[in-house]
C-alpha cells in the first residue's frame, strides 16, 4: 500500500495506532528544534499574532502588557530579523495586535487591534516600521480576535470583526488604505481566515462547526460548510459536539484548505468543490490552536496547545478511494521554555531560512528546522 498513497507524517504514538490498519508505513526523519529567544517581559507579556515578510525577512510580532494597561510592557508590535532572530524594532500602537498580515502590493503591514472601546486597523511602513495610518472599523461589540488576509488578486485586505447576533468581514482597500465595503456573516465566531489563489475565494473558519467561503467577486458567503462532530459516543455513533474550528490554512500543492479544530481534528477541504474531502484525527483530545503549511518542505505544522506538541503533516494524495485518506503522524515535543509555556496559535514559516517559528502565550519563541533544510544549513 506504500505504492499507492503519498502518506502524511506526524508521531510514534499514533504510528503505533495506524500501523494496525496500513502496512509499510515508515517514519520521516523529525524536524527539530535549533534555537528559541523571547519576546518582551516572559512574566507579564500577552501575544496576539504574527507574520512573516519575505521582502524584508522580518517577523512581525503583536505583544503586549497582558493586563491591557500597556504600562508593563509595550503595546505594539515587535519587529524580529529573520536571520539574527534578534528583535530591531517596536512599533507602539497603544493595544495588542490580534491579526497581522503582508502586503506584497504596496509592502505595507496591517495590523488589527482593539482599545476599551475601538477596533481598528493599522497601517505599517515595512521599511520605516513607522505607522501609515488607522484605519477605524467601529465600536468593540466582541473579545473575540479579529483576522486579516490579504487577496493577491484584487489587492484588497480582508478584516474579520467578530460580533453578536452577527459578523461581518471589511473591505480595504490598500491604495486609498480605507474600508470600501463590508459583507455580512452568518452567526457565530470568524476565529481566521486564510485567501485561495487558486479560485479567488477567501476562507474562514467558524467557531460554530463550519468554514465560510466568501465569494470576492460578488462580496457574498457563497458557501457555509458543516464540519462533522468530533466525537464518537459510547455506542459507536457521533454526538452533536460542533467543532471549534480555530486556525486555517491553504496548500498550494493540492490546492486545498485545511482547518483545525480545538479537539484535535485536521478537516481537508476541496476548493474545487467546496466540499469536505478528509478528517484527520490527530490524537490529541483538545487543544489545536494553529496551523500552517511549509510550500519548501510540503507539510503542514499544527500546534497542540495543552501539550506543547507541534504535528506535523503531509497532506495525502489519494489514489485509490479510502474513506477520509491516509495518513501517518509524527509529533515534534517542544524543550524548555516552551515546555512551559502556553502555545499562542502562532505558527510562521520564513522562506529564506526554512525554519518555521511557533510561540507561547508569554512570549517564548521556538524555531524549528524544516526538513529538508536550506542549501549547506543541516538541522
């Protein structure tokens, strides 16, 4: 069966489980942890997110004073050289950045972030790391985190601003740096939302058990896709048990969208057909609070927060019809500090040293070397 499927890897544990069901499954040789470095004040620091720019190999980093008084630690973003993994800069912005994302276009960042009372997003001059402008989205309505996402067809960013009974998803537009729109969303919590180059669609993921598909041609959710319960009851059939789908991400080699749930499920979308094509089970019970895909390495890197796990997988590319595919799991422990720590979500990965960089809620980054490593570099 080795012949026939292209499988993903993820740990021995669930090695042991599989090994059961596919035989001649082999274990890939493990990425591994090379360095780590922190962020701020490790005992009184609150990460909301980060992003990579190629451009300038930085990382941008939101932190901040996790009483929200901003007086402990700087409220703002902190500016990492990719290749010293040294911090160069802090960009004050008075709250914590919740979303953060690059704009190839214009090579700006934009940042989202909410005061007591105000949601807003920033505009960041990537070569000054000075700030453009704000961009104001209107009154706080929810403690959920706001999401950005950049479309590289129409050069627009798209901002989640989660709300109840509704939310909605703005519109900016990176010339004028001003809303030009907003589309509404059906109840329940956007958590992320990554773009799809391949379709011109953008993905959201729904606290409430489902994906969003948004149409950016039309400004419109053309699709509400159910994500199945994750868990079995005593008697072999499925309780109605929503998956909080939490973190999103795109493959460009097959083209489709993965989402993570927090109990510990990876769900396959098809962006061909907008439809669920696999369920990954990890083996983890609960805490999955990130994912991201490696395009040098091929694979996908989820965070386990309540374990400090990350696991690491090769989408399949079946071949033959197996129900929800096939697949094996490896599982990177993380070392101390991050041991520690609790995982953020935060997962990046830079393109010009192949290392994909996770953090903690206190502001402990771990760099870990994908494999295959870059030309003369060895993990």
């Amino acid at each position: 069966m080795i012949d026939k499927y292209h499988f993903m890897f993820v740990s021995v544990a669930s090695t042991l489980l599989f090994s059961a069901v596919f035989s001649g499954i082999h274990i890939a040789k493990a990425d591994s942890v090379v360095g780590s470095f922190s962020i701020g004040d490790t005992s009184n620091v609150q990460i909301g997110a980060m992003a990579y720019n190629p451009a300038n190999e930085d990382l941008y980093i939101g932190a901040g004073d996790r009483t929200g008084s901003c007086v402990l630690s700087m409220c703002g973003i902190y500016v990492i050289d990719g290749l010293t993994n040294r911090v160069v800069a802090t960009i004050p912005l008075g709250s914590i950045p919740d979303g953060i994302a690059y704009d190839p276009g214009n090579h700006n960042i934009y940042a989202s972030a909410s005061s007591s009372t105000l949601q807003s997003v920033f505009v960041i001059n990537s070569s000054t790391n000075n700030v453009i402008t704000r961009i104001p989205l209107g009154e706080i309505r929810s403690n959920l985190r706001m999401a950005v996402a950049y479309d590289s067809a129409n050069h627009n960013l798209y901002v989640t601003k989660p709300d109840f009974p509704g939310s909605y998803l703005y519109i900016i537009q990176d010339s004028t740096n001003t809303v030009i729109g907003t589309i509404p969303l059906p109840d329940g919590a956007p958590t992320d939302i990554t773009y799809n180059p391949s379709n011109g669609n953008l993905y959201i993921a729904n606290g409430l058990g489902s994906v969003l598909v948004i149409d950016t041609v039309k400004n419109m959710v053309s699709h509400n896709i159910f994500l199945p319960p994750s868990f079995p009851s005593i008697d072999g059939s499925w309780t109605v048990w929503p998956q909080y789908a939490i973190s999103i991400a795109y493959d460009p080699d097959n083209e489709n969208i993965y989402v993570a749930d927090f109990y510990g499920n990876v769900d396959e979308i098809s962006s061909s057909t907008n439809s669920l094509t696999a369920k990954i089970p990890l083996g983890v019970l609960e805490g999955i609070v990130g994912i991201a895909f490696n395009p040098t390495g091929h694979v996908l890197y989820v965070a386990n927060a309540s374990d400090r796990i990350v696991s690491i997988i090769i989408p399949s590319v079946i071949i033959d019809t197996v129900p929800y595919g096939a697949f094996e799991i490896q599982r990177l422990h993380l070392p101390s500090p991050l041991s520690l720590d609790t995982l953020s979500g935060l997962i990046t990965y830079n393109s010009a040293n192949r290392n994909m960089y996770i953090i903690g809620q206190s502001g402990n980054v771990s760099i870990i070397c994908t494999n295959p490593p870059p030309p003369g570099a060895h993990c």
